[in-house]
C-alpha cells in the first residue's frame, strides 16, 4: 500500500482529553445557538427548515428562454421570498423548479394555498407574460413562460418527513452497532457508534450557528456520513486485532497509538481525496446542492478526526472501565513460562507425563 508519512510517532492517546475538549466546545456551541434561537422572543428556530420539513410550495415554470437562478433568486427576493430553493429539470432543460416556504393569506391573493404560487407568478412576471389558461407557450407568442406545475407541501407532511429522516437515522446507527458488535465486541461497537453520534451533533451544530438550510438532501448527506466515519473506524479497529495478536506483551494504549499510526498514511489518502471532490461541489455546486455539500464537507472533516481521537480513545476507555484492558505502559517484568492471549486468561504450561 502507498504510504504517505512513513514512521509516524504521534501521541494520539496521550492528547486524547484536547480533542474531545474540542468536540464538546463545538457540541456545546451548537447547543448554545439551538437554545438561544428558539428562546428568543423575536428569534428564529433553532434549525433553518427547508420547504421538505416544514411545507411550502413547489412550483413548476416553463419558459420559452430560460433564465439563470440567480436572475430568478433576485426577482423572488424582490417580490419578499428570501428562502427559495431553484433547481433546473434533470429531464427538460427549459423548465424550472422553485420551492418557497409557507406564505400566509395576503389581500391580494385568495388563500394560504395559493399564495405561494401567486407570489412567484408575480416573480416570475418580471421576464414577461404567462400564458394564461389552458393556453400553451406555443400558441402564445407574446407569453416569456408558463406555470405548469403547482403543488403544496403542508406542515403535517413536513413534519412526517422529518420524524422518518430520524427513524432511518437511528436505524442505521442500530444497525451498525450490532455489526460492529458481532464483528468484533461490543466495546468496539460502543466507541464507534458514539463516534458517529460525535459526526452529526457536529455537523448539525454548524447547521444551527450558521443556520444553513435542512433539508432532506442533508439527511441523504447525515447517512452518508453515518457509513463513512464507520469504514475509518472499523480500519483502525481491525489493525488493533491484528496487532493484539502479533504483539502479547504491549499494552493496549501502546498497540491503539500504533494501530492509529500504522493507518495514518491510508486514512489521509483516502479521505484527502473526499474532501476535494467535496471542496469542489461547495465551490462550484451552486446554489441547490450548497447544503448538502457542506453537510458533507463538515462531516467528512470530523468523520476523518472522530475516528482517530474519539472512536478509538472511548473503546480502550470503554474496556479499562471493565477490567478487560487498562491504559498502562506495558509489563516489562518476565513473564516465566505464561502465554498472553489477547481474548483470554493467562494459561501455564505444565508437564505432559508419558
């Protein structure tokens, strides 16, 4: 394998109360904004909810030239929707997508339903007629687009997508659990999944100080972060085993610092190159994948961090809590005629008479 850093010596172990100080100054912060929001009386939520979570209106345009996001970003914060979301159509290139939040009855629109789509119309009115009616773009010359979709997204079905984003959230922290567990102890399985806890209360703490928007393209991104943060975790618990194995007599403060060490130049590598294909989505995604990409950027940095100062330190901590492992220099004293083994008490060789 291609090693990056050759003989790497450092103390992760020994520094191992500076990262998790770090962590929870981050988690504490998030939870700081998330409380401050929500109590003050003229202050937003505690997380920015996109359309998918807490309803809007999603409206469907087609235009005879299609115009750039931001020009139609501009004519909707114009019009007073600050928050929509814009996405072209994967499928037809002269259509548009637009999400806007709730709106309430206004006098000038008929109802709550309706408002929304009034709104963009008035928008939209800026690049020109709509063809009204059952009339289509073609049959109108004079007409610059057409609305050709509206559909209403209510707080009662936001608040459904968002009680199944947790749901599958947790399931796939159980799952993990119990495969981490079965594959190699329950220990193990302890500091990964706490880990991963670790990962999203982060990156969702960035969400609530920043107030980036939530939608269920950041939950895609949180269960992707869920495998990701495991994968390093399990690589650095496996070289543990093999090491447990090969080397009796350290201790297992010293084979974690190693293990963490010896997966250093892999671990760099292969999340080295995540961040950048990331890096690149935040810079040049635009502005429909903004969210997601930096969900992903976030918690491809504390992924990458967790496993090495969090995943690890917890399950050695973990076992030394129960007398199956302390964090102590190793014994140098002869061990006479014992074998260690790494799963069980120490057994003595005696005499075989023939």
């Amino acid at each position: 394998m291609f090693e990056l850093f050759k003989d790497i010596k450092f103390d992760w172990m020994g520094n191992r109360r500076y990262f998790i100080a770090v962590s929870i100054f981050i988690m504490l912060a998030g939870l700081t904004s998330a409380i401050v929001r929500e109590a003050a009386p003229d202050g937003t939520s505690a997380f920015n909810l996109g359309v998918d979570f807490k309803g809007g209106t999603v409206v469907v345009a087609k235009f005879k030239q299609k115009p750039e996001a931001d020009a139609v970003r501009s004519a909707l914060s114009s019009a007073g929707i600050n928050e929509a979301t814009i996405q072209d159509s994967t499928d037809k290139t002269d259509e548009i997508l637009i999400k806007v939040p709730t709106i309430g009855a206004r006098a000038d629109c008929p109802g709550i339903d309706e408002a929304g789509r009034c709104v963009v119309k008035r928008a939209l009115d800026t690049f020109g007629k709509e063809a009204e009616g059952a009339a289509t773009l073609a049959d109108t010359p004079d007409a610059a687009y057409k609305i050709v979709g509206t559909d209403t997204v209510g707080p009662v079905a936001g608040e459904e997508l968002r009680n199944r984003a947790v749901t599958a959230t947790m399931l796939g922290l159980i799952g993990i659990l119990l495969y981490i567990a079965f594959r190699y102890d329950w220990t193990y399985a302890a500091g990964a999944v706490i880990a991963v806890f670790h990962d999203v209360l982060v990156t969702l703490a960035f969400f609530s100080v920043f107030q980036w928007e939530v939608s269920l393209t950041v939950m895609a991104a949180l269960l992707t972060l869920v495998g990701f943060s495991v994968n390093d975790s399990i690589v650095i618990f496996d070289r543990i085993r093999e090491n447990l194995t090969f080397n009796r007599s350290d201790s297992l403060y010293k084979i974690t610092n190693d293990s963490i060490n010896q997966t250093m130049s892999r671990t760099i590598v292969t999340n080295g190159l995540v961040f950048l294909s990331v890096l690149a989505l935040v810079l040049f995604g635009g502005e429909v994948l903004r969210a997601f990409s930096l969900a992903l950027l976030v918690g491809s940095i504390t992924g990458t961090y967790s496993t090495i100062a969090i995943a690890s330190p917890i399950a050695i901590w973990w076992q030394g809590k129960l007398g199956e492992a302390k964090m102590e220099q190793p014994d140098t004293t002869p061990k006479s005629d014992k074998i260690a083994s790494a799963s069980r008490r120490p057994v003595t060789r005696r005499p075989v008479t023939r």
